[in-house]
C-alpha cells in the first residue's frame, strides 16, 4: 500500500485518461495561484509511472 | 487511544480490510494461512453483516478491500459484497485460487466493479502445483489467468516460497511472464499455523535462498518494469524481525470468518486476548477501543532488547505471533531477531531443515485439522 503526500494526491486526483499534462500543471497552477509547476509535475508522473500507478494515454 | 500508545504515535485509523470471508477451500496447501484449527469454524458471518462491517470500515477512512478466505469464490455472494464494496468506494482486490472463477464469474464481478486479482500458483510446474494443492488446479489456474487478463484486469500472481519450489524460481518468474501478471509476489513462506506445523519441509537451506535471491535481482535488473517482483522477507534468515504488518494494529483490520475482528490473520491463536467480533462490537469500538487492538500498540509493551533498541521504530519488536508461537511469550522479542536470547529457536530450525525429515508433510485439510484439535488441544508444539 502506498499513501501519498497532498501534493501527489492532487495530482494523481486529475490524471483521469482525458485531460493533458499541460492541463493538469495549468489546474494546480491556478488551484494553489502559482507557476513554474511544470518541472515538479512531470518528475512526479515520471516517477508514478515507472511505479506503475499510471499510464500514458495518446489521444 | 490509549496512555500507552501515547508516547509512540497516535492511533489512525485502518487503511486496509481484509475480509476473510470463509475458511472453505478446495486446495489443501500445507502453508496455509489460515488456522490449524479452523474446521471448528463453520459459523460463517452472513451478507448483512459483511456489508455493515464494509460500511464501518469505510466510515473510518479504510480504502483498500482483500477478498480473501480459505477461497472467496465459494461464497455466492461475493459478486453483492464486491457491488458494494465499489459503491463505498474501496479499491477491491480478490485474492483467490482460481478455483471457481469462470466467465460468467468474472463478468460480474467486472460488472460489480471488481478492481483487481491476485491469482496464486503453488509452483511454476503443474507436478508441484497439484502435489501441493492436492488438486489438480495448475491448468486450470492457466485458464483463469487467461480470463482474467482477456477481461482486462490488472493481476498480481502469487507463489508462496519455500524448500520445495524455491529452485524454481526462474520458472515462476517466466510463468508469470507468460500469463501477463504485472506483479509476481514471490512470498517466502511465513511459518504460523501450516507453514510452521511443515517447517522442517519447507524452511529452506539458506543456499538455496541466497541463489534464489541472486536470480531475483538479475531478472529484476533485466525486466525492468515489465514485471515488478515483490520477495517478501524470508525472516529466519534476516537477522532482524519483520516490521510485521506494520505494527500491530496500525494499518490493517482483519476480519474473519465467524466475524472475529484480528491485526492479522494469524493472530486468533494468541492467548488472554480476547478478540473482539463485528456481530457484537462496532468497527470503530474494535479499533479504538477493545483491549486486545491496544495491546501491542506504541513501545510500552517492549521488553530488552527492544525497548533500549534504537530499531523498535524500524521493526516495532517483530511479530507477536512468531514471538508466541516459537517462545510461547506473547509479549517477548520476536526470535527472528539476532539480538532476542531466544534467537537460537531459529537458527536450531535451519539447522534441523537440513536434516532427513521424519514425518510427512500434513495437508491442510478438515480432516487434519481436526486431528490436530484432537491430539493436542488448542495448541501444537513444535520444539
């Protein structure tokens, strides 16, 4: 079992098979009124993949 | 919570339920985990409760559902728990035999919302998997994963380890290649109940453990993350104890058959405990308050050489089962531990599995079990 942290959680909770990468740092950039989230969100997806916890999807 | 958990951590609440539904089982594995005697068990909790306890469980914040027994596809009404497992919102996992699941099983479990199967294989020959079983399941096995994955779902194989298989891990590593498993448990055997009443047949040397660990890392290190190869801890051979399902009473709620609320699902044969049932108490009665989830929680309860150990944070002391069952202390070190006075118990067993044995292996069968339940009572010595 894993737990994630917030941040993890936050992200892990929009990767729904529809939305892009670029949407989802968009969402949280505007959910938490900051920028320069691209870089963490796609090290942390990365990561959630190599785990097997997601997957890419090409639409 | 109690003062004494106080100064370790607090108590939050179970993540994990793992719902033995019933003891019934067409495989008579001699490492099983359930009781030696669960044949005196047939008071099965019904639906309602099932659901209520579901309910409870998620009320507190559990997320993550195991169907387990004995097989939970002998109970018909696995398909109406799964529905409403999903419905709360669990993340459901059916740890099975295979034995039962069919096409029309699978669709509507699918249907219920079933999010993943774990499939267990005794051995990657079907010799050694019927030998052990003491059924002839290993095609069929193939046949179910085939289903399984032909429905999409996500599927861990587990294969239970010891003397007479470990050799074979390679094999098993390709079995579960071959079906399309994303995960392979290579789970060491833990010795309670069958597994340790079969210790000196299926402890293996640690020879044989040391190459199978070599073979684990090379096809690790080859396969990347086609396949992710869990090697539960063989403990005997560690040093040190296994931090034993993360704390007593920290993570995981078992729930047994006849409704009787467990940390794990060896621990109903420690004594004085009084374990409490889901027919007469409330999941949140169980976990925050009955004397017997307490017991173990926080470091109070420590002896030396845990207690001044600066590793009681890493391994909470081990496994009380273990502990009782091999010092007949329940509130000792866990003997796995190189620094308990009692770790000569382990090492005396690793020594003895390298030895003739003298009698057969005992199927884990009604029959035996009550056998045992006759010859000796409530427990089975096994010095």
């Amino acid at each position: 079992m894993v737990k994630l942290n917030a941040s993890a959680g936050q992200i892990l909770l929009r990767c729904d098979g529809m939305r892009s990468m670029a949407q989802i740092v968009a969402e949280l950039e505007n959910a938490y009124a900051t920028t320069g989230l691209a870089a963490d969100v796609e090290a942390f997806l990365k990561f959630a993949n190599d785990k097997g916890w997601v997957e890419r999807v090409d639409r | 919570m109690s003062a004494k958990a106080a100064a370790f951590a607090p108590v939050t609440p179970p993540l994990w339920l793992v719902a033995e539904l019933t003891y019934t089982c067409p495989l008579h594995c001699p490492f099983c985990s359930n009781p030696l005697d669960f044949a005196a068990q047939n008071n099965e909790l019904s639906t309602a409760d099932w659901i209520r306890v579901l309910k409870e469980a998620r009320g507190l914040g559990a997320v993550q559902l195991g169907f387990s027994g004995g097989e939970p596809l002998t109970r018909n009404d696995l398909e109406e728990l799964v529905a409403e497992a999903h419905a709360l919102g669990y993340y459901t996992n059916l740890i099975t035999s295979g034995a039962g699941l069919n096409e029309a099983r699978i669709r509507n479990l699918q249907e219920a919302g079933l999010d993943h199967i774990q499939l267990s294989f005794q051995d990657s020959t079907r010799e050694v998997n019927d030998f052990l079983s003491s059924t002839r399941t290993f095609d069929l096995k193939r046949r179910v994963a085939q289903l399984i994955k032909g429905h999409g779902f996500p599927m861990v194989m587990n294969c239970v380890i010891h003397r007479l298989n470990i050799d074979h891990v390679e094999r098993i590593i390709d079995l579960a290649l071959d079906i399309g498993a994303e995960y392979l448990e290579l789970a060491n055997a833990q010795y309670y109940g069958w597994a340790l009443l079969n210790r000196d047949h299926l402890l293996p040397s640690r020879t044989q453990l040391e190459r199978a660990e070599a073979v684990v890392a090379a096809r690790r290190a080859d396969l990347g993350n086609r396949l992710r190869i869990l090697f539960v801890v063989p403990d005997y051979f560690e040093g040190r104890p296994k931090r034993c399902m993360n704390g007593w009473a920290t993570t995981i709620l078992c729930v047994s058959p006849d409704g009787t609320a467990l940390p794990c699902q060896a621990a109903r044969m420690l004594p004085n405990l009084a374990f409490p049932s889901v027919r007469t108490s409330s999941v949140r009665e169980i976990w925050f308050e009955s004397p017997a989830f307490n017991r173990f929680r926080g470091e109070a309860w420590m002896p030396e050489p845990c207690r001044s150990c600066p590793e009681r944070i890493v391994d909470y002391g081990g496994c009380r089962c273990q502990a009782y069952l091999l010092t007949g202390d329940i509130g000792a070190t866990d003997p796995a531990c190189d620094k308990s006075p009692h770790h000569g118990i382990v090492l005396a067993a690793i020594a003895k599995s390298e030895q003739i044995r003298e009698h057969p292996l005992r199927f884990r069968s009604p029959d035996n079990s009550r056998r045992i339940m006759e010859a000796s009572g409530s427990r089975t010595d096994f010095e």
